[in-house]
C-alpha cells in the first residue's frame, strides 16, 4: 500500500504539501494540485485519516463507549449514533465498559491516544466523573446518553425517566393494582435513583400502602434478586405486592425465573413491568409489558449533538434533551387478584 511520502516523492513536494493537498487547502497552487492528485492516481494510494488530520487536526474519528452491548437497548443507542456519524462523514470506534469503571477509564485513555475528534459515551455510575476530567484535562468534546453523572452539567440525552414510571404506575393502578414494589440497578447509576424517586412520588401523590423494603437494588453485572423473592414469599398477604416494575429486561427475567420457581406464575400471581426491549417472557411466547425508550433517537441525536460541538455549532448552554417513551402493553400484567390466589405450590 502506497504512503503519504511515496506520493510526495512522486510529486516532487513534501508530505506536508499532499496533506495540504487532501485537505484543500487553499494556498496550494493548481499546478502543484494537479502534480499531487496524479501521484495519488497512479499509486491508487488512500489518504488516512493521520495525513488528513496534520493540517486539518480533525480525524473524522469518534469514539462511542456503552456499558452492555448484549442489552438491545444499548445496541440500538449504538446504531443511532453510527448512523448520525455516517451521514456526516465520521467513523465510530466502539467500546463497552461492561459496568465497569476501570474499563471504561482504560478505553477513555485509549480512544483520547487514537486522535479521536469526540467521545459519546453512557457513562458506568456517578464515579465516572474522574473520566469526565480526563476528557476535559485533553479538551476532549462529549456528550452523555442515558445516564447523568452526579455534580456534573455536561451535554446529555435520555430519556423520560419520570414520565416512564408514572406511567407504568397509571397502567398498573388502572388493573387495581396498589401494592407495587421496585427492583432496580444500584443507586450510584442515575436513573436508577431519577425512577425510584418518581416511583416514590407517584405513591405518596396518590396515597399507595407501601414498604421500605418494596426498593430493591441489585448489581447489573452479576443480578441478584434471592433476597428480595425471599421478602416477596415472606410477606403475609396483605402487605405482598401484587405487581413489580423492574428497570430492565434482565433484571426482569431473573424475576420471573425466581418467581416461577417459588411456584409464583407470572402473570396470573403477579405482574411484571419492564424496560427497554419486548422480549418474549422464558417459558412463555409471550412479550413482556414495558415502557419502550427511544434508544435510537436517543444515539442519533446525541452523536448529532456531538458533532455539532466539534464542528463550533453548538450554543454555549449545556443542554439536556429529554425524549418522551411508549407503554407497550404485554402479556406480562393482568388486573390484580387478591391475595395472589391460585399459587402454584412450589
């Protein structure tokens, strides 16, 4: 493959001057610029993205840092965002933290050594901060998606965490449901705190019977809701809930499995609400009852937003772009029973 120099020693200039070249500048004479473009020709050589970034500085590079790719809701956030960053001329290199924050500090430094022109990226939890310094300390353009960090006022897309659960809170009180519990990712990530808030509010608005211990928290890594199903068995019936929204997919699934096993059937004992992506329930054909977030738009508009920062497009103000979400209604809720009757015996 042809270099930069082979083309230059072709052209009798110097690889500065095809950088120039490539990047039409303007002080190049037309016959140095034809001289150049038909090296480029003969040695069918490909400028990279560090020749056009010598005079340029702008790689047409971006990074894009998730924090699960096997959740479609993070794989349709990278979609959106890939799609924005094609129209515009950009390449995205891709990255997942895993929940982890020394992952994603490790990936921060790596795409920052690879000349990247910005960074959109779902940050792991509130310690993330010390990453956002890095970004800043390099002068590092970027935006959030999904998740805000705490003490921080940067540039963000997500969506309606509010809005999301009060929703789910309206569909399942219309079923005649009053005794709803909540089963969330830890409370260092923001939306799990934006949700259990609105949660929180919704019943003492609308006057709910409610239980401390009706707010669980689990790690998203490794998801574990034994000691809530065992409060869950425990409580005599009049203080069980009869529906239970969960923050995501997984966390849903591991609900139902552990219920079914302690001989409760989804939805006949208990419904379920969710989270992001209607995936068909195990055991069952059937799709879970969610609330759907607009994990595209929310890429597409954030890597928008991105590249407006990079190209000075942007206004000064940070801005924070809430998207509206969609209840789509499963086959995970009914209306409530009381006393969860017709429990399997496990």
């Amino acid at each position: 493959m042809a270099t930069i120099y082979e083309v230059a020693k072709r052209a009798n200039v110097s690889a500065m001057t095809v950088s120039r070249v490539i990047n039409n500048h303007k002080s190049i004479r037309a016959e140095t610029r034809d001289r150049v473009f038909k090296a480029i020709k003969e040695l069918d050589y490909i400028p990279n993205s560090t020749a056009r970034s010598l005079i340029s500085k702008d790689s047409k590079l971006l990074g894009l840092i998730i924090t699960d790719i096997t959740n479609p809701f993070f794989t349709n956030i990278s979609r959106g965002a890939e799609d924005k960053a094609s129209e515009k001329g950009y390449q995205v290199v891709f990255s997942n933290s895993d929940e982890n924050l020394e992952k994603e500090s490790a990936y921060i430094r790596s795409v920052i050594s690879r000349g990247i022109d910005g960074l959109l990226y779902a940050p792991t939890n509130d310690f993330s901060k010390s990453n956002v310094e890095t970004l800043k300390k390099h002068n590092i353009p970027f935006v959030l998606v999904d998740r805000e960090i705490e003490g921080i006022d940067e540039d963000l897309v997500i969506g309606d965490n509010k809005q999301s659960i009060y929703c789910l809170m309206d569909y399942l009180v219309k079923l005649g449901h009053s005794k709803i519990a909540f089963v969330s990712g830890p409370v260092s990530i923001s939306n799990t705190r934006e949700r259990e808030k609105a949660y929180l509010n919704y019943i003492k608005e609308n006057n709910l019977f409610h239980e401390t211990s009706w707010s669980y928290f689990t790690s998203l890594t490794n998801i574990n809701v034994d000691e809530f199903l065992q409060l869950f068995i425990h409580f005599s019936i009049p203080e069980r809930p009869t529906a239970i929204i969960a923050t995501n997919n997984f966390i849903s699934i591991e609900l139902i499995k552990g219920l079914n096993k302690h001989g409760f059937s989804v939805p006949e004992n208990v419904s379920i609400v969710s989270f992001d992506d209607p995936s068909p329930l195990p055991l069952h054909k059937s799709l879970l009852t969610l609330i759907k977030q607009p994990a595209y738009d929310i890429g597409y508009l954030g890597m928008e937003l991105l590249i407006q920062k990079i190209e000075g497009k942007e206004c000064k103000k940070k801005k924070k772009i809430v998207l509206p979400t969609n209840l789509l209604i499963g086959e995970s809720t009914t209306t409530a029973k009381d006393g969860n009757s017709n429990i399997k015996s496990g």
